[in-house]
C-alpha cells in the first residue's frame, strides 16, 4: 500500500497535462504558446522583402530566431501542413494526402476534413495532434481561421476551432471532440460579432507600398481571386461574393487578429499559470499569393499591413497575457513558387494528367475509362484497370509512366509501391518523396511537376501555387520566440542549418508541458 502511495506521487509530480494527479507547470513556462501560421509564405518571398518591415516581423526577429524550416515531403499543401505542424507527422504517418483526395472504396473524393457524409471531421488524421495532448487538463487548445480545415486540423480531435461562416459573414465556434467538430455557444463571441459587423471596404494600396514590387500591377500572370481582377482597386462589392471576397483581402487576416484578441478575453487565455494554446492560420495571405504572386503589388501591400498587425497583436499579448509570459513560432504550412512565367516554367492541370494517363492505357487495353482520379500527386486507376489480365495492365503501367514523363511540366513519374514505405531508411528527396505517401491511402502511381511547373486547375486559374517537392514550396520562415528569451539587434537573414518542420509540434507541446 505504502509502496502505491509513493508511486502516484512520484507520477502525479512528474504528470504531463491529460493524466491524473495535479498537472506540474513546466519551470518558467508561460502562460500563453502562439502558433501563427502565415499560410502560403515561402522563405524566398520574406528574405525578398524582409528590409522594408519595421514593425511586427522586425520585433519578432528581434526578440526570436530566424531558422529556415523545411517541409518533409512533397505534399506541401495547406490540410498535410496544418496537420504536421499540429501533429508533427507528414504525411505517411498524419494520413491527410492533399487539401482533397479519392477515396477508392468510396469511390469519391472528399475534403481532408470531410467524413465520408458530408459532415466536417478530422477523422482522416490518423495521429494525436496538440488539442489532444492538452484534452482532459486544466489547459485550453484553440484553433482560429478563415479555413476549417485550418483552424481544426492542428488541433488534432480535439479543442476549439472558430473558423469563418462566409454565408453569415461571421467566426462561428465548434467544440471539437473525438474529431467532430460541434456548434458551440460561446456568449462572448455573439456579443462580439453584433459589436464587429464586417466591413467591407475597397482594398487599395497602401502610398509606401508603391514602387516596392517594382513589377507592373498587371504583370502577365497574375490572375485575381475570389472575383477580383488583376489591378488595383479590389473593391468586394463588385464580386460575385462580397462576404468570400475576404479570403483575398487583408481585411482576412485583420478580422482574425481582431477575433484572437477578443479569444484571448473570451476564453481566458493565459489567465493562469497553465500554459495554453492559440493556433492562428491566416488564410487571406494564401488566396492573395494564389491570384497575384508573390512578387505583385497586392502581396507585397498585404504583407506591410501584416507587419503593422502583427506590432499591435504582440502589444495586445503583452498587456492581456503580460510581457514575458506567451511564447510564440511563427511559420507557415507550406511555400510557392516564383510566377511560372519567370523562371521558364508554366501550369499542368490534373485533368491533363488524367487524360494523359488514360490515353496512354487505351493505346495498350483500347478504349475505357482506365483512370479514377489524378488529384495531385495522385494517379488511381479504376476498378476496370483491376479486372485486366496482369501483363495487359502491366504494360499499361508502362505506357502510362513513359507518357508522362514525356510531359516537359512533369519531373518524376512511379509507382507509390515503390516509393512508399520505411521512409527513415531513404535519403534526400527519396526521403521526401516516401513521406509523401500514405501506402493505404496513396494513388497507384504518382507524379510530381517539373521545376517551375505549378499544379493549376481549369475552373479556377493561378497565378502561383504550391505542392511541389521544391525548395520554393518546401522551405518556409520559422520565427521562434521561446520561453525565457532575451532581446538582441534584429536579423537580418536566416540561420544557416536548415529545420525538419515535424520538429515544429514536440517544440510547442514542450513548452505547453506535455507531449505529442
Ligand atoms: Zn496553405
């Protein structure tokens, strides 16, 4: 008995959050950990522009330190990143292969955070992410976004997730639980959104942003998104959807600062000593890259009024969470590459692939539909393909691949087989390329665009986009501000030793004092 006794002291001392016993805070841990995800920000883009902040980006240099962080695989896109920087698993580990994949048994293709009715859920995520190490302690995980699937999947199964209702024009909260996220009502938050009606005003460029870019306002490219055309002004209400215009606006990532400082109050974030979580992913920054660029005049406006926001977010955690007590990475979910039409490159659709790949299975099986789905970086063949007899569709496999690689835009073709599996033992971008693949889940072949190549659609053309196994979309800016840190003269430029990203999520649950 006295021998029981003296082993639950001795696990209730050493208890991380979620286990019985009182919870230990962590020696100089703080009451608040920042998870700011600026979605779609590549290393390149922030080193370009990164003289002319002088308010928020330089305070976070000045007070954090600048690492380069690389993404593992080559799914570098926005559900696989948000759940890697929440789970610290790529994906071959998380299960979350794209922003949206096939299904084969269901035969359809669902959102990453969509069950198999329709329903949102994170039950695709095969691992625990940083609201599930903190579920059951004292200590709160909360998610905010424009995107849901955003603001749920660092969370993991669990915490709360307030995205945005583009319908209603309103940030609605989900308790998230076993990985459903269900409505829940949150008092301040009704106060706060009949106090906050949006406001949506033209976006015209700020007078210092000028000149910056030094590319033309309607370079060849540049695409416009959410209904808004190439050049300055966007004014939302000549969109189709002026409530989804602010996807594409920095009013998008203003309301999300706006709604984190009142979360703070609301939820009583950092009101103890038990170190809580705020995951913010600022979506807007996404969208704009995605219509315009990331050399364009609206990139760069955007991102001087992020710098200007971010000043005054850091000022508000000082005074709601006091200064020195909130510890903070700021990063982002994946790159994007330079605009294709200036490095040589150009745009590859996944309808192009498919038919591609079915073309070239006719020429060897004759007619049929052979292809499923090629959802990058996905190729699945139909059921038809499987009642083929095997060196048919042996040489098939073969006609498909060579096609393919024929593909000026496209760099590597294979088979998932091959490249999946034992990913620790695989080096370089054969690493990269085995945590890209879920075995189960995962396509029959797979194929990855060429340099400069960016993976585009017909109903919704880019500017730029990302997904590659590229250093532009891999390497991102990982600003770390930890516990206990001092001031020192702002950087200037990155350390040199690169950081694997699925470091990202262990760093944030040490200092909220559990673990993964
Ligand atoms: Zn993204």
């Amino acid at each position: 008995m006295k021998y029981a006794l003296l082993l639950a002291a001795l696990v209730a001392c050493s208890a991380p959050h979620g286990t019985a016993g009182h919870p230990e805070v962590p020696e100089g841990a703080p009451r608040l950990v920042v998870l700011l995800v600026i979605d779609q920000w590549p290393e390149w883009s922030f080193e370009a522009k990164r003289s002319a902040f002088h308010g928020g980006f330089e305070r976070l240099l000045a007070e954090g330190e600048w690492r380069v962080g690389e993404h593992p695989s080559a799914a570098t896109l926005t559900a696989p990143g948000h759940a890697l920087l929440g789970t610290g698993a790529a994906t071959a580990t998380s299960g979350i292969l794209a922003n949206e994949w096939w299904h084969r048994d269901l035969h359809s293709v669902l959102m990453a955070v969509e069950a198999d009715d329709g329903s949102e859920s994170t039950k695709w995520l095969r691992v625990r992410g940083l609201g599930d190490a903190l579920a059951g302690s004292p200590a709160k995980a909360v998610g905010l976004s424009l995107k849901a699937r955003a603001a749920l999947l660092p969370l993991g199964h669990a915490g709360l997730a307030i995205y945005y209702d583009g319908g209603a024009a309103r940030f609605v909260a989900h308790q998230l639980a076993n990985g459903v996220p269900s409505p829940a009502a949150r008092p301040w938050l009704e106060t706060y959104t009949a106090g906050h009606p949006l406001q949506l005003a033209p976006w015209t460029m700020l007078p210092e942003t000028g000149g910056l870019s030094g590319v033309p306002d309607d370079r060849a490219g540049e695409t416009g998104e959410k209904g808004f055309g190439a050049t300055f002004p966007h004014d939302p209400q000549t969109t189709k959807h002026p409530n989804d215009a602010v996807f594409a606006m920095p009013l998008g990532n203003d309301i999300l600062f706006d709604l984190a400082e009142a979360t703070i109050d609301g939820e009583q974030l950092g009101a103890d000593h038990m170190p809580d979580l705020l995951v913010i992913s600022l979506s807007a920054h996404d969208y704009v890259g995605h219509g315009w660029g990331h050399e364009s005049e609206e990139q760069w406006d955007m991102e001087l009024r992020l710098d200007q926001r971010i000043a005054v977010f850091l000022d508000a955690l000082d005074k709601k969470v006091g200064a020195g007590k909130w510890a903070m990475i700021v990063t982002s979910d994946h790159g994007a590459s330079p605009l294709p039409e200036t490095i040589h490159g150009g745009r590859l659709t996944p309808d192009q692939v498919a038919a591609g790949a079915n073309a070239a299975a006719s020429a060897v099986l004759g007619p049929g539909q052979w292809i499923d789905n090629a959802h990058y970086p996905n190729i699945y063949f139909s059921a038809a393909f499987f009642t083929q007899p095997p060196n048919e569709r042996k040489s098939a496999i073969q006609r498909v691949e060579s096609a393919l690689r024929s593909f000026p835009s496209i760099e590597k073709v294979g088979a998932v087989a091959d490249a999946a599996g034992h990913c620790e033992t695989r080096h370089g971008d054969d690493r990269a390329l085995c945590l890209t693949f879920d075995p189960e889940r995962s396509g029959d072949l797979y194929y990855l665009p060429a340099r400069g190549y960016i993976m585009d659609t017909e109903d919704e053309p880019a500017a730029t986009a990302h997904g590659s196994i590229h250093d532009y979309d891999r390497q991102v800016p990982l600003l770390i501000l930890p516990p206990g840190r001092t001031k020192h003269a702002p950087a200037t430029q990155p350390v040199p030793e690169m950081i694997d990203m699925r470091e990202v999520a262990p760093m944030l649950a040490k200092w909220l004092g559990t673990k993964l």
